[in-house]
C-alpha cells in the first residue's frame, strides 16, 4: 500500500486538511501501525488496523462493541483519548483498510521503571470507576484455552524457527498453567464489568501527573477481579520481572477504595485464571511462523514477543506464593 497516497486520500475524505509535515509511523504498536498526521486544520494519529485480525469473523462486531463502550466511558468522564466520529461511524475503511482517527496528544508513555506510587493510585483509582459504570452481579462465563502447544513445536521445528528451541523446555509448564486455568475460570465470583482489557503503562499517556488513557478498542464486559490483579502487577514491575509490592498494595488499596466489589474471595483462584497471556503468546508464534501474517515486520515484532511473553509467563508462575502471601496480608 502507498502510504502517502492512502493518508491523502484519508484526509480528503474525512476532511482533515492538507498535511503540513513529512508522514511519520509512531513507535510502540504491537498489534496494530500508528501514523503521525499533522495538517493545516489540526493534528492527528491514525491507527491502521491489522488486516489479518481484521479477517476474523469476529473483529467487526468486537469493534463495534468496544466503540459503544468508548461513548459510556466518554459520558462518565473518564480521561481518554477518544476516537473521532465521522459520519455516525467510529472506525473507518477506505480500500479495504480498516482504521481509526484521534486527536494528537502531547503526553508521553511511562518506562515501567519510571512508575511512582501517585501513578498506581491514579490508575488504580480510575479502574475502580470504569468498573463502578456497569457493575452487573450475574452469571459470568470465561472462555476456556485450549491451545496446542506440540503442534507449534513440531511447526516452528519444521521450519527451523528458533521458536522452536524457545518453547521445547516450556510445554510442559504452558500445559500446567492451562489446565488450571480452565479449572479455575469455571468458579469466577458471578460479577462483570466494563473493563479496559490492556490498561498496562503503554496504554497511559502523562502529561506531568496528568494522565489520558488509549487504545480503548479492546473494551468488554469482563470479570473486574482478573483485570485488577493483572494491571496490579503490571503497575508495579511485573514486566520488567522485578515486582514492588508497595507500588502493587497501592494500586490495589486505592482501587479499593471506591470499588463496590468484596475484596475478601478466593484470590488463588484469580491468579490462576489470569491466563490470557497464553493466547497472547500464541498469536505471537503464529506472527513468527508465518501464520495469519504476511510481512517481515510483524513478523519480528511477533519472535521478539514470543521471547518477551514467555518470560512474563513463566516470572508469573515462579512469583505465585509471593504474590498470594501479599494479597492475604493486604485483606487480614
């Protein structure tokens, strides 16, 4: 695809102006491409959905959901940077490309490394809000995973992948957590809610203490728990495999501070149905074998995340008593 050619006939279309700087990619996207586009009526980011995810059956209406959703949280005051509207229609498509519009924003991502108590009190705080939108105390079903695992083995070998040599000594662990998982879903406390689904530090900007969250197209109903302790952990240093439980008791403390959900459950049974990084590692070693992918980019983007993933997966699995232990001397 031309991308000059594409982005003016976007701007024509939607009636953005004319650019007035050199089009230029934003760095940071894992799934999805994100463009820089600045003309003489304002400046915008243009987020290109991934066309092979865009080919599920599935994605249309997923979108469709997370863009009302977006309008609930925008109604409630949530701080976000919120896609534009065009003609009755969020998400857009011109030549069969899918795609969405913000407005720029000056703010700036945090380094895992850069995180102080105020932001997990902020993020913690404003997850408890986005929960508190919709809370519904009803029957909650979890989609089981069930991934095989040898079958990307015996592929990624086939294919001389160095996939292979990432996942040989894993199978057996990536099955454990499966399993238990699949166990543990089935006995979720009976509550959902609006959740974000991928309010880690990369999807908040800052500007100061100022914060605007993005990527809002993964919105669902899911169950409130599992998101507060994967965000708790990812908060305070999960992904760097270096977890500070003052920074996690504080994002769990203030979260609670607002939230109408008990705190006293079975949390064991939360931490082992916090799986879903499994279908993120998945997706990763099908971009790396070729699967469901069609350039050399994503296709590095997807190895890199297999080695990443992977090692959050099995940190994840190594850390449980800790983690436990904490969240048990949190509720008394």
């Amino acid at each position: 695809m031309d991308l000059e050619s594409f982005f003016n006939k976007v701007c024509d279309k939607l009636h953005l102006g004319n650019s007035i700087l050199e089009l230029k990619q934003i760095t940071g996207g894992l799934t999805h491409r994100m463009f820089k586009v600045f003309t003489d009526h304002g400046k915008y980011v243009i987020k290109l959905l991934n066309p092979n995810i865009m080919k599920r059956d599935e994605a249309i209406e997923n979108y469709n959901i997370a863009d009302k959703l977006e309008e609930i949280l925008k109604k409630n005051n949530i701080s976000a940077i919120y896609s534009l509207n065009f003609n009755g229609k969020k998400m857009q498509c011109i030549d069969k490309q899918y795609f969405y519009v913000f407005m720029w924003y000056d703010g700036k991502v945090l380094n895992n490394s850069d995180v102080k108590q105020i932001n997990c009190e902020k993020i913690g705080d404003v997850l408890s809000k986005i929960h508190n939108i919709d809370l519904r105390y009803e029957k909650y079903m979890k989609d089981q995973i069930h991934i095989n695992w040898n079958k990307y083995l015996e592929l990624s070998r086939d294919k001389s992948s160095i996939v292979y040599d990432l996942l040989v000594d894993k199978v057996d662990i990536l099955n454990d957590i499966m399993n238990k998982g699949n166990i543990a879903v089935k006995n979720l406390p009976n509550v959902k809610s609006i959740c974000h689904n991928d309010m880690d530090c990369k999807n908040v900007m800052w500007l100061n203490d100022e914060f605007k969250l993005i990527d809002l197209e993964c919105l669902c109903y899911n169950n409130p728990y599992c998101e507060l302790l994967e965000l708790a952990l990812c908060w305070s240093g999960y992904e760097t495999h270096n977890i500070d439980f003052n920074l996690f008791n504080s994002f769990i403390n203030q979260y609670f501070k607002n939230s109408k959900l008990d705190i006293d459950i079975d949390w064991k049974n939360i931490y082992y149905s916090n799986y879903n990084r499994l279908e993120w590692l998945e997706f990763n070693i099908k971009r790396s074998l070729m699967i469901d992918c069609d350039t050399e980019e994503e296709q590095r983007i997807g190895l890199n995340e297999v080695k990443v993933t992977l090692e959050h997966i099995i940190y994840y699995n190594n850390i449980k008593d800790d983690i436990l232990e904490n969240i048990n001397n949190l509720i008394g």
